[in-house]
C-alpha cells in the first residue's frame, strides 16, 4: 500500500499521512501492534516533514504514537508522547482546549500504570 501510495502521490504527503494513521489504528484494533508501529512511525515523520513540530496535525499522529505504545506498554515513551501532544495542541489552541484535557488524561492515566 504504501509503494502505491508514493508512486501515486508523492506530492500529496499530509494526504498519505493521514492514510497511514488510520492503516495504523486499523492494524492496531486487529491486534497487529507491530505493523501499527510501523505504519504510525511513518506517519509522524511526514507529519513532522511537512508541517512541522507545532502542527496539531502532528500532535495527532504523536498521540496516536502514544496510544499505540501504551498497547505495547511502553508507558514511559507513551506518556512522551501525549506530553508532547499537549503542549503542541496548548500552543495552538490554547491551555484550556479539550484536546489539551485529552492528552492530560492520557498521561494520567500512564502515571497510574
């Protein structure tokens, strides 16, 4: 998929981004948190290629990273990554957004475990 996807759409990388995080959120519901990784990994490199570190486009895909890395429980690099998530989506939207909440969850949540 993703040869086709470059080969077809090379120009369009915020486009084959978003299909790689929604491959990666299909693969992980399907217990195939390998192949997730993967798919989720290269994701967030476009993400950070194309739109830079301060995108909430980003901040998506790095805490789409993070749910994955809690299945595999890695909470330490998860709760990183929702770190990062939320000071991005704080800088964009302000402290008080609810994406801004969501990520605090997130990382409560892997205080706990």
């Amino acid at each position: 998929i993703r040869r086709y996807l470059y080969s077809k759409h090379a120009k369009f990388k915020p486009m084959i981004a978003q299909t790689l995080s929604k491959l990666a959120e299909i693969k992980r519901a399907l217990n195939d948190v390998e192949l997730s990784e993967i798919y989720i990994n290269e994701c967030v490199s476009i993400c950070v290629e194309t739109l830079g570190r301060d995108s909430p486009a980003t901040a998506a895909s790095i805490s789409s990273k993070g749910n994955i890395l809690a299945v595999k429980q890695k909470f330490v690099e998860a709760k990183k990554c929702y770190e990062e998530a939320a000071t991005t989506y704080a800088m964009a939207f302000g402290k008080h957004s609810p994406l801004v909440g969501l990520e605090m969850l997130h990382i409560g949540r892997m205080q706990e475990m």
